[in-house]
C-alpha cells in the first residue's frame, strides 16, 4: 500500500528525527523534576521487566540527559483521571511534532486517533492489572494530524519511591507513518 504521497511507507527510526530542538526549549532533562522522573522510569522500568532501560547510565543527571537524547521514544503520564503526559524524551517531541510545553500539558488520550482511544484505554487497563506488557502496536496521531503505527513498544507502570503507582510509561524505536 502507498502513502498519500504515492511514496512507499517505510518503517523509521530515532536516527530519522532532527537533532536539535526548538529554540524555546532550553534542557528539560536537567530539571530537578525531570532528573528525579529519570530514575522513576529506570527504576520501574527494572521493577517490572528485570533489565534495564538504558544500560550503562547510573549517575542521576547523566542519566536524565541519556534518557532524553535516547535512540528510542519515551513519553509517561501521571495518574489523573484523564492523564496528562508529563514527559517526552527528545525523540517523542519530535515525532509528536510538539515541544515539551506542549506534550506535557496534552491529555494522552490525545496521542491517539479517537477510533483508537476504546483500544487505548484498554491497553492502559491491562498495564495497571498486570505492570507491564511488551510488544504492543497501535495507532497514534501527532499535533498536525499525522498518523503513525507503533511497533514493539513496552508500556509499565511507574512506581514511586515506596512502591505506590505514579503513572505509566511507553518506550518504543519503531513506528511507520500511514
């Protein structure tokens, strides 16, 4: 099948994402908050499927910058009845085509298409039953309206520092765009 731009669909990567973010960004990774909320996703990250989500990074503020400059797409949310993503690594925001004032005041419901948010909530509830699950795909939608499938992504449950849930999380370096 083609694209609407007749050009053949084409599985991508982080390696297709620009390298550099929007001017009014600064370094969101070196926040007191966002440094903290590395360790949280690393932590349950571990917790929950008994390996770690970036190999080799151990000191929190590095920790905080790799995350954030990863090779693979990172977003989380908080608990809220209607959640509210608090978090996009760099590779997030650009393929959501937002910036990090943006993503972190967007509902994640909102990253799906609405045909595709009854699935999504589905997923979210299997994840809090369960703390995790692997390999799941779906179809998502960026600000501008673009559609992509993501492929192998792993969603968890966030746990805080004494074991209490404090979101969920998605990491995936898969998607094709529609």
């Amino acid at each position: 099948m083609q694209a609407p731009n007749d050009a053949p669909r084409a599985m991508w990567s982080r390696s297709h994402l620009p390298d550099t973010l929007p001017p009014d960004m600064g370094e969101p990774w070196a926040t007191d908050w966002a440094v903290a909320h590395a360790a949280t996703l690393a932590g349950s990250f571990r917790h929950w499927l008994g390996r770690d989500l970036l190999p080799g990074a151990t000191k929190p503020q590095a920790l905080a910058e790799a995350l954030f400059d990863a090779r693979f797409v990172l977003v989380s949310h908080g608990t809220q009845a209607d959640p509210v993503l608090n978090y996009g690594n760099r590779a997030a925001l650009s393929l959501w085509e937002m910036s990090w004032d943006e993503i972190t005041r967007t509902p994640s419901r909102l990253t799906a298409e609405p045909v595709a948010r009854e699935e999504r909530a589905r997923l979210l509830a299997e994840v809090t039953q369960h703390g995790h699950i692997a390999n799941y795909s779906g179809v998502r939608i960026s600000k501008s309206g673009r559609r992509f499938r993501i492929t192998q992504a792993v969603v968890w449950n966030l746990l805080d520092a004494s074991g209490a849930r404090c979101g969920q999380a998605a990491m995936f370096d898969r998607w094709e765009y529609l």
